[in-house]
C-alpha cells in the first residue's frame, strides 16, 4: 500500500511538473502573438505528456 502511495506522488509530481510551464505558455499566447504558433504547439506537446503520465499510471492499477 505504502508503495502505491509513493507511486502515485511521484505520478502526479511528473504532471504537475509538466502542466506549470503549460500555464506559464498560455499565459504567454495572449500576450506574445509573435510566436502565438509556436506557443500553441508547445501546449499541446505538454498537455499530452501530462497526461501520459497520469493515465498510464492509471492503467498499471
């Protein structure tokens, strides 16, 4: 059990280490429309690391 939870700390630690650059690029779309193209792709990128991790995790269980 103790070892599910260390699991699962370091699972959503992976995800939230991916979604705060993610808000900071958001964030960053609005204001920058420069590179608003690439910002969008880097969103997306993120996002879909993000939830590797915490999906794949879900799916070992």
């Amino acid at each position: 059990m103790e070892n599910g939870k260390h699991e699962l700390i370091r699972v959503v630690t992976r995800s939230v280490a991916f979604l705060v650059p993610l808000i900071a690029i958001c964030i960053g779309m609005f204001c920058l429309k420069e590179v608003q193209e690439t910002l969008i792709g880097a969103v997306m990128g993120m996002a879909s690391m993000a939830g590797v991790f915490y999906f794949k995790k879900s799916e070992d269980e």
